[in-house]
C-alpha cells in the first residue's frame, strides 16, 4: 500500500495550494441501495462492494490538486470557509463549471458564465458582483472543482 503523498506548491496570501503525488489504497463499503433521508432501512443487508476513494474521486492522479478555501463568495454553491477542492486541470472550463482562476495576481474560484459572447467569473454569494473579464485582464483557469470536502458539523 502506497503512502499519501502531498506535496506543497504555493502559498500566496493565505491560499494553500497541494499536488496529490501518490495516493493510499482506500477502500470503505459501498451499499448498491441508497439511503432513506426519513424511514429508517436495513441498508447493511444490501452491502455491494468496496469502493476506492481515489479512483471514485480522482480521474487524473497527476492532473489533480488540493486547495483550501478561505472566504465566503461561494457558500451558496456549498463552498464554505475552510472547504478542501479537489481540482482537475485536464476538465474543460465549461460555461457554469466552478473553476479555480489566476485573475490579475490573485487566486480565486468562481463558476465560469459566457453571455453574450462576454466571460464573467461569477460568485455564489448575492453580496459579490460578478467579475467581468476582459482581454486586457491576465486571466488562467487552473482547473475545474470537481468535489467540494467538508466536515458534516461544517455544512
């Protein structure tokens, strides 16, 4: 079994950004049957198989990085303060994908709008404005969010 690797890439104004390099083998049972948010089910009865995290969370090993959230412009898309992002560089930033963007020197993660032939970087949180990027704005998508972890007693 290989051990976690995670290696330090870039501090930038309280932003941590990790390289996932090796991966343990973990795997936690899985239940063919979903669970019932009200009546109370057997579910143990119905056990499947065992999943993989890494392979049911990580498409690109080495495409893959981690990165903590600070700040609140996405908590309506269930990105909170302290939220860890699972991002992938090889996924295309698609109209309404939540990208992790280079924008003028600072770091941010915005769901990506096109209208009307425009690109926006727009945040999950009425008290943000959405942010209109031009051709004369240094601009890079570093990847697309593809799962969002947070503690239960966080949500």
């Amino acid at each position: 079994m290989k051990q976690n690797t995670i290696i330090y890439l870039l501090r930038d104004e309280g932003h941590e950004l990790y390289q996932i390099e090796a991966f343990d083998i973990l795997k936690v049972p899985y239940y063919a049957s979903s669970i019932s948010a009200g009546f109370p089910s057997l579910a143990e009865d119905y056990l499947d198989e065992r999943i993989n995290l890494n392979e049911f969370l990580v498409r690109n090993p080495a495409d893959t990085y981690m990165l903590k959230v600070r700040g609140n412009s996405m908590e309506d898309a269930n990105i909170k303060d302290g939220a860890i992002l699972l991002i992938d560089r090889l996924l295309e930033p698609e109209n309404g994908r939540i990208a992790v963007c280079y924008l003028e020197n600072n770091f941010t993660v915005k769901t990506i709008r096109k209208r009307d032939g425009r690109l926006f970087l727009e945040a999950a949180n009425a008290a943000y404005p959405a942010i209109e990027v031009t051709e004369s704005m240094r601009m890079q998508v570093l990847g697309v969010v593809t799962f969002i972890i947070l503690k239960a007693e966080e949500q």
